[in-house]
C-alpha cells in the first residue's frame, strides 16, 4: 500500500491514544494533519479503519489489521533510524533478539560471548519471553529476532500459515528428565514418563510452547498430570527448586549448551520432538548484525553436537 510512514504513524496514534485530538498532542501535530491521514489511509485502502464517536475513535476490523502493519512499520523506520547512527558511530547493530527462556541459561551468553569477541561496539537488546508474548512483539517490528521453539520449515503454527514469517531450524530437540546428581533415577540409561507419576516435579505453567509439549506428553499416554508439582515458568527456580528439593524437572537439548554441573539429565524413553530456531518477518531484509547472530548460533549448536 502507497502509504506514507507519517500516516502511519498517525493510524498508530489514534489506536493508542483513542482519540484524534490525544494522537494530534502525542504526535506535536494539528488535528487536522491527523484527520487527513486517517482519510488518506481510508481512501486507499477502500474501507473505514476508524469509528468515530463520543467515546473518542476505535478500530473497525480492517482498523485492527492495518493498526498493525502501522506498528510494524514505524517500528522499522526507527529501526533505520538507529542502525544508520549506528553506522556513524562505527557500532554493530542495532538488533532486538527475543528469546524463549530455554535458550537464556546457555546459548545466548555463549552468542554474545563469540559476538564480543569480534571488535567493535556492540548494540544489541534481549528480551525474555514466552512465545504466546514474543510472536505478536515479531509481528509488530519490536524485535527483529525471535529464538524459541519453531515449526517445520513448511511454515504452519498449530496447523496455521503463517506466510508473515520466516523461520530457521537450528535443531531438533529430544526431551529429558533433569533431577539433582545424588538422585537415585540419575544412573538410568532412560526413563518412561508413566513411570515418574509418583514422583516430585518442577514443570512450567501455561502459555509457551513448552508447556503445550509436556502437557501433550501426558495426554498422548492417557497419563494423568503429576499430583505433586510445583509450577514455574523460570527456568533458573526449577532447577534450583529441583536441586533444593530433590525434585523432576524436564528439559531439552538447548538447555544443555553450557549446563550447570551439579545436574543430571536422563534422555525420557520415546520423547516427544520439536524444532528450535529463529524467526523474522519475510517482509524485512535482515540486517548484518541479524545475519551474524543467526551464523553464530547456528556454529555454536552445530560445535554443540
């Protein structure tokens, strides 16, 4: 769409702030500079993206789509913005990575650790989350990067398209029990879920993609969920809940990328798979210092094997 970006930057406002006069004062501008923009976007686009009323401006449906490529695209611009004083300023980035916890203990320290090795100034921010918070935050242009589990390369969610984003299999992960090293399971050569029921547990809570996989381990099996579970989606409390407590905890192979030694993991017999890579929006070239966190990880992982 033929859309200049200070439109844009008005449709964000108004959605926002929820007014056109709130928006106006936000952006420094008059009312009816952000009037003609919302008119602008209206026109081209074919369709009202706002309702106006006494309670102040809302989003039509069509509002709702174009409030976020409005985000996306202001989100880029000040991105450009950044990456090209960065430029001036002879510094590498800037990069915003999201990443989902189970990479945070080993793999992104062991990234930033290769990055720093290379001269000059780094600009990069990192951001922990859970995938049902780090997708919309890809989507909108707040991060350039997500690491966390992916899909196949067909490119499909929970059997959704998702033709916004591409994505890079890094792994592909198995699932393990972790416990302390003085628990009696840690000399198995495997071990069956069905069999650890009775057992104490540290598992996450809801909403990541890891927590899905778990709680499909269980159902798959027609097992049901441990009775005795403290739950926690930081990775850094179960472990040390675990190590305090004599508890399970379950874990993938990424967490094993600069594992803490006090911890014995043993592979759980016919465990579960999923991917784990990257994402970034298909509509924006990535930028080098986003092509180099990418070849950093995928070095570090392939030296991992």
């Amino acid at each position: 769409m033929d859309i200049d970006t200070r439109h844009w930057r008005a449709l964000r406002a108004v959605i926002e702030h929820g007014s056109f006069n709130r928006a106006a004062e936000a952006l420094g501008v008059t009312q009816p500079a952000i009037s003609k923009s919302i008119a602008l976007i209206e026109r081209v686009a074919k369709t009202q993206v706002l309702e106006r009323g006494h309670r102040g401006a809302v989003p039509t449906a069509a509002g709702v789509i174009l409030g976020r490529t409005a985000i996306a695209m202001t989100n880029l611009a000040t991105q450009a913005r950044d990456e090209l004083s960065s430029l001036g300023e002879e510094a590498r980035g800037p990069l915003i990575v999201g990443s989902t916890p189970s990479a945070m203990p080993g793999l992104m320290p062991a990234v930033f650790g290769r990055l720093c090795a290379d001269s000059g100034p780094l600009r990069i921010a990192l951001r922990e989350g859970l995938d049902s918070e780090l997708q919309p935050a890809l989507e909108k242009g707040e991060i350039g990067l997500l690491v966390g589990p992916v899909t196949d390369l067909g490119g499909t969610d929970a059997g959704r398209p998702l033709p916004n984003i591409v994505e890079g299999v890094l792994l592909t992960e198995r699932m393990y029990v972790g416990m302390a090293k003085s628990n009696p399971l840690a000399s198995a050569q495997t071990l069956r879920i069905q069999d650890l029921l009775d057992q104490s547990w540290v598992l996450p809570t809801g909403g990541s993609r890891f927590h899905q996989l778990i709680e499909a381990l269980f159902l798959s099996r027609g097992l049901p969920w441990p009775a005795d579970v403290i739950r926690t989606n930081s990775l850094y409390l179960q472990k040390q809940i675990a190590l305090a407590s004599n508890r399970l905890f379950l874990l993938t192979d990424v967490e094993l990328i600069g594992h803490e030694p006090q911890f014995a993991w043993v592979p759980l017999a016919d465990s579960p798979i999923r991917k784990f890579g990257w994402k970034r929006l298909k509509a924006v070239v990535p930028s080098p210092m986003a092509k180099a966190f990418i070849d950093v990880m995928t070095d570090l992982i392939a030296a991992h094997r």
